[in-house]
C-alpha cells in the first residue's frame, strides 16, 4: 500500500497535520481482531457490532490511527493515536479507496449482473493472470464495505483489479460505482433477483445498467444483448457497448453450450473477433456459456484472445459451494448453496438435467429470499419450470413450499439434514444426481454435508 496518514487525513478532511507524511500505512482494516502495527482501523456501525466499542482494542494491537463518527472513549485518545472524525464511516471507507485507486495505474474491471457475477470475477481472473498481474474481492465481498476493502487490499503494483459490485436497492449503484471507477464495465445478464429492494425487472436493469455511469473517460462497456430491457437501459447511458450473447450468432462474442458429460464436464463453442474455438472445459450449462462470453469480451479489452479463455477455463476450479458436482460412488452431488433467485434456480436445475441425461435426478430445494411482492409469483413460476424438467424427486425447505406445488405438485417438505440423510438409505438410490440450492439463509449446505458423510460412510 502507498499511503500515508498525511494522504489518508487530505482524502477525508481535505488537508493534513504536520508529521503525517513519514508515517505508511500497512492496510485498512474494519476488524480489529486483524489489526496489526501501522494498521488503519475504521470503526463500521453494523447490525450486531459498533466497530467503535473496539477502538481501543485496535490501538493495543497497533493501529496506527483510528477513523471513527463518534468521539472515542477517553483510553483511545489518550494513547495519542491519530482519530480521523468523519460524519459516516462507511461512506469514508469507499472515499479512501477512490483515492487509492487514483493513485494507482491499475486498469479495474468491474462485474456486476444478478447471477453469475463472482463467477466471471473468478473466470476472468483466471484468463488474465496468464499475461497480468491481477487482483480481486475474495469470493464475493462485493457490498458497500467489501469492494472498498477488496480495493485496498489490491497491490498498485499489479497490472488488473477485476471487481465485483453487487447491489439489492436502488441507490447502492450510486455509491459503488464511484469508488470503483471502472475502465471496463461488464453486465453478464438481468433476472428477477432483490426485487424487494429493486422493485421489478425494469429496476434491476436500470440499476445494474447505471454502472456504465461511472466508466472513466474512454471506458468500455461489456453487456448481454439477451436481455431486452438491460440492452435498452445500457445504450441509453453507453451508445456503444460490447455485446455477447449465447442466442445472436452475429453477436462480436458468442459463445454455444453443446453438452455435457456425467461428471459435470462441458464443451463448448466460442466464437470472437480474433476467430472461433470448440473445447472442454471442467464445467457445464448454458450459464456457463454466458459466462464464457463475458468473460471472452472483457479479456479481449486487455488483449487477450479465445485461446487465453479456453487456457483460462481449463484451469478454472469452481466454488465449493457454486454449482460445484462432486461424486460419491454412483451418485452425484451438486453444490450449489451458496445463494439463489429465479433466474439462477432455473439455471441449476436445467443443467443439473443435462448431467443427469437417463440417471434420476433429485432436488433438494430452498425458499429464494429478497423478492418482495413477487415472491410468491416467482415460486409459482419455479413450479412450472419443475413440471418443464419432471426430476425424480423434490424436496423443499421453506414457507413457499406452497407457491411450488401450485405448479408442480410433486414436492415434499425436508425434514433436518441428518434425517434425510438417513431416509436416503431407506430409498436404495445407487445411481443419480443430486442437487442442493437455496437462499443463503436456508443453509442447504448442510444437507449436502449431511448427505456426503452417510454416502461416505455407508460405501465404507
């Protein structure tokens, strides 16, 4: 990091005390359990915490200031530690690592879109670290408070900081995007995702398009062209945006899911300015084809062509708990708990039919969360996607079980984990694939945990 206290105090207040120049900054930090010597200490107000009920604590373990919007206990200030006051501590955090970013030469990339965002993040990372040095958020500390830290973290050193926005209201555009300032701005797709704080599908393109609002002066937007209302919202704000798709084969960046194997393997076409290309990669689905697609678009600002996507792709290993296919014996076991909305449930589920061809497929299911007025709408329309793909087994953890069964009746409630686990016995399933996704909060993790360890056990 190349601050100093004399940088970080002109960020905040406009103006710095004598004998701030000399002293650096190690890191920013809004945890003072990480906080060591030469540490910058940002007392952030949560819903369970008040970073400033452990200002103190960071001064003992080294922080070499404090910036806080409530005057400190009288310890803090007596320790003669610098406390920058500011009005929000938050909004403080996004200035700072706008400034940051100012005094860096990195090119940033930012990704935003309602599903597949940490994804491409993670694939474009991949793609680009052949040729650059690249920095990114760790999994998906995209928020208000995550972008900026991810953003401090960064090196100014390496050549790419590739950056994850992710927003639920309507207002979170306007304070992420400027303090990532993207000189390429990428938009994978539009789904009814946080619709509670977004309104309906017109709000989520408006907001996920205002992103482009923020590019700097020559920067490139990278959007889907499948999607109607983000096309329209993106090129009243950027005439000339970069377009992908997996439906337009006249689309610049195109790219074809042609199928997938019984491990969860795909192959795929991809086609570009700089030529086309078939190949297999260790994933699968028509979301991965977009994703693909974006993925190919933004490296192609950088210089980077299809071989370095399909190189890229090759080594590309997917979150533990993103559409991840794991066997046990016979049986397949997909992981995809991390979160869900419609559009990304859809998804999972049609791919987890692909993989599972003549196999049974089963789903363990939970509520999708966030989506205001429509939530029971869009459960509804869950059901009808179910009815679409006739899986072998629905299993549903949640208040909408309702809502699914008025399309598709076929679903039972989930009891605990470590009680399905053990009815599986009972079933004298041996051969098929399993798939487990929900809201955060639904935690169906645990069931593939649960499910796992009997698997493991019973083939001991």
């Amino acid at each position: 990091m190349i601050l100093t206290l004399a940088d970080i105090q002109r960020c905040l207040s406009g103006m710095a005390d004598d004998g701030m120049e000399g002293i650096a900054i190690h890191a920013v930090r809004t945890d003072s359990r990480a906080v060591t010597d030469g540490d910058l200490y940002f007392c952030i107000e949560g819903e369970r915490f008040d970073g400033h009920e452990f200002a103190l604590q960071a001064v003992r373990a080294g922080a070499a200031a404090i910036v806080a919007s409530k005057i400190p206990e009288q310890e803090v200030t007596e320790a003669g530690v610098p406390v920058f006051m500011v009005r929000d501590t938050v909004e403080a955090l996004g200035q700072l690592a706008a400034c940051y970013r100012s005094k860096c030469k990195a090119k940033l990339i930012a990704v935003t879109g309602t599903a597949g965002k940490t994804t491409v993040k993670e694939l474009l990372g991949e793609v680009c670290s052949a040729r650059y040095s690249v920095a990114k958020n760790y999994r998906n500390f995209n928020n208000q408070i995550g972008l900026p830290i991810s953003m401090l973290q960064a090196s100014e050193k390496q050549d790419l900081w590739i950056m994850e926005c992710g927003i639920s209201l309507a207002g979170d555009m306007a304070e992420l995007g400027p303090i990532a300032c993207p000189d390429v701005a990428v938009i994978t797709n539009i789904g009814p995702g946080h619709l509670q704080g977004l309104g309906d599908i017109e709000g989520v393109a408006k907001a996920k398009a205002s992103l482009l609002r923020y590019l700097q002066p020559g920067g490139v937007g990278v959007v889907s062209m499948d999607y109607p209302q983000l096309w329209k919202a993106a090129t009243e704000i950027c005439p000339e945006p970069v377009g992908f798709s997996t439906m337009n084969e006249q689309a610049p960046f195109f790219c074809l899911f042609l199928g997938a194997d019984q491990f969860g393997s795909g192959r795929f076409l991809l086609r570009t300015p700089k030529g086309e290309v078939e190949f297999d990669a260790p994933f699968c689905g028509e979301h991965f084809a977009e994703n693909l697609a974006a993925v190919a678009a933004a490296a192609h600002t950088v210089g980077l062509g299809p071989q370095h996507v399909v190189d890229g792709a090759s080594r590309f290993n997917a979150d533990n708990q993103r559409f991840c296919p794991r066997p046990v014996g016979n049986i397949t076991l997909i992981d995809d708990t991390y979160n869900a909305n419609p559009l990304s449930m859809k998804r999972s589920i049609e791919t987890a039919k692909c993989i599972a061809e003549d196999r049974s497929l089963i789903l363990l299911l939970g509520d999708m969360l966030e989506l205001g007025n429509e939530a029971a709408l869009r459960h509804r329309e869950l059901g009808e996607v179910l009815a679409l793909v006739k899986p072998d087994a629905v299993y549903w953890k949640g208040g909408h079980i309702e809502d699914v069964r008025s399309a598709y009746q076929n679903v039972l409630p989930l009891n605990d984990p470590k009680s399905f686990a053990k009815d599986w016995l009972e079933m004298k399933i041996h051969d098929a694939v399993v798939l487990f996704k929900g809201s955060r909060s639904m935690k169906m993790e645990e069931y593939a945990k649960a499910l796992k360890e009997t698997l493991e056990g019973d083939a001991s």
